[in-house]
C-alpha cells in the first residue's frame, strides 16, 4: 500500500492530498466575502477583476470537491477527469461572461 492509498475497515482509499484540502478550505473561505460583495454591491458586480477572483474561486472550489469525491482508489482516475472538465467549463463559460461585459 503506497502512502497515498489508505485501508479502512476493508476499503481502499486514495488519500487527499494536503494541497488540495487546503485549497478547498482557503477558496470556502473566499467565496462566502466574494459573493457577498458581488450582491451587495452592484458596481462591483460589473468590475472584471471583481468577478475573474469569483470566477477563480469557484473553479479552484468545484475542482478541489470533485477531485475529493474520488476517494475510493478505484473511483479516482475518473472524478480527476470529471473535475477537469468541470472546470474548464466553468473557466470558458465564465471567461466569456466577463469579456463580454
């Protein structure tokens, strides 16, 4: 069993790396202010930079939750592709939004 892998009562599983977990934590903690901001605040719902860091959070924040989803070993190669996807499009939808503003 490599040290990225974890037996627990029978089941294997891929063990979260430690970047990831932090990046999930960091970017909850960012989009709770962001999207507050962005409400509240209706000229900077309009402001391109405001919303590139929303864009960034909610992709770092989807990406870090998909990937976790894949904790069984098995399951892992696959939610690592899905998360990918997932963020791409997340990337090029939102890329579109704030360019065409």
């Amino acid at each position: 069993m490599s040290a990225s892998e974890r037996t627990v009562y029978g089941r294997t599983f891929a063990v979260t790396p430690r970047w990831l977990w932090i990046m999930q934590r960091l970017t909850a903690l960012a989009l709770g202010p962001l999207v507050a901001l962005h409400v509240a605040i209706p000229q900077l719902a309009g402001n391109q930079y405001v919303l590139l860091l929303l864009l960034l959070s909610i992709a770092a924040h989807g990406y870090s939750g998909l990937r976790r989803y894949g904790a069984p070993v098995q399951r892992a190669t696959a939610y690592t592709l899905l998360a990918v996807a997932w963020t791409a499009a997340v990337l090029v939808l939102g890329v579109l939004i704030i360019v065409a503003r």
